[in-house]
C-alpha cells in the first residue's frame, strides 16, 4: 500500500465511557449495560462521512479486576460498531487497556502507550490526530502523545460548573472544550471546510500590478 502524505489519514480517537455511551461507575460489564449517549452515534457516523476514521482507546480495568472477560468486552464493542452501523458510522478499531493501576502498565491512560500503538497501527503522525473524552485522564493522555485535545461536558465529570469545567481543561494545555460528542464533530467537520476553502483559495490566480507579472 502507497503512502502518500498528502492524504494522511484524518485520524479521531474517542474515549469511550461517558463520550459515546453513559458512564458507570461499576464498569460496562455487559451488552445489556451499554447505552449510548444522545446524539453519540449519529456524531460518529457524520465524522465518518467528512473523511475521519475513529478509534476507540479505553481503559477496561474490569478485566484486571474479574469483573468483566475478554468475549464480554469483545461482545460490548461489537454491539457498538452494530449500533453505529444503523447510522451509518464505524469504529476502525477498538484499542483498550486490561490492567488496573496496580499493574503498572504502558498502556493505560493518562500514559500515552495506547495512543503512540494507535499511531504505529495506522501509520499517522500524532500531531495530526484529535483525541476527545470525558474526563482529565483523557485530555492529559492526549498530551502525553502530542494529540489534539478535546473535553466533553459529561456526567462521568461529576456536577461542576462552568467554571471548574474551564479550571479543569485548563490544566492541559491547549484543551478545547465541546458540550458534546455533536458538537465536537461538528467543530472538527467545519474546520475542514475551512482548511478546504483556504486551500482553493491559494489556487486562485495572483492579481497582476501595474501590468507585470510578479
């Protein structure tokens, strides 16, 4: 397969509790327990449609812990890239940390091993990649790699206001803040179109002075 740079691959990489599905304090240990938030899906799919491929990256301590197996989480994920189906979306792949933080691991978040296996596997430069969650450990994960970070007003944040919101996004650097996963695709999908009509713009012809040709 040709690697060509001017078409990198548009790249989101999306937390998974409390960004696509509600967020539980005991784990999503079945399919029965997953219950995508409003609006999630459809978000996914309309990234899809503007040319951006989505990969989820979760912590799923539960496995560690014995609270949930491999076929259960497989099951979970595979319900989802289902749901996403009917609206037209899908996960290109499903990244996930097993280990409880006892463990020590590369991998899980707000360490960047998951994401720097997501970059090598899809071959991108992680500059370029947005990665948007529902908590601290999410946007912090995404700085540890060098990814875009993007927070969501979410439950699994707890009730805070406005303010705290802002403290707390503040504390990674760079950090954009969206009410939900619709509103960030929304944000992503018009920043392309910027990017699009910039790029025509530059096309145009420059204006001749004083008839000469610069």
């Amino acid at each position: 397969m040709r690697n060509d740079h001017s078409h990198a691959m548009k790249l989101v990489v999306l937390g998974r509790d409390g960004t696509l599905n509600q967020y539980r304090d005991d784990h999503v240990k079945s399919v029965e327990e997953l219950q995508p938030l409003p609006g999630a899906l459809e978000a996914v799919a309309r990234l899809n449609h503007a040319g951006w491929h989505t990969v989820l990256a979760t912590n799923q301590p539960g496995i560690g812990r014995g609270l949930l197996d491999m076929s259960a989480l497989n099951a979970i994920h595979i319900r989802l890239n289902q749901l996403l189906a009917e609206k037209g979306g899908r996960l290109d792949a499903a990244f996930f940390c097993p280990h409880t933080p006892e463990e020590n691991c590369e991998c899980r978040k707000p360490l960047p091993g998951m994401l720097q296996q997501i970059g090598e596997r899809f071959g991108v430069d992680l500059a370029t990649v947005h990665m948007v969650g529902a908590s601290l450990g999410d946007i912090q994960t995404a700085h540890a790699a060098g990814c875009q970070p993007h927070l969501l007003r979410s439950d699994r944040l707890g009730a805070i206001d406005e303010t705290q919101l802002t403290a707390l996004a503040a504390q990674v650097p760079g950090t954009r803040i969206h009410a939900d996963l619709s509103a960030f695709a929304e944000y992503l999908i018009k920043q392309g179109r910027r990017v699009k009509a910039g790029a025509r713009a530059e096309l145009l012809p420059q204006p001749v002075r004083n008839g000469e040709l610069n």
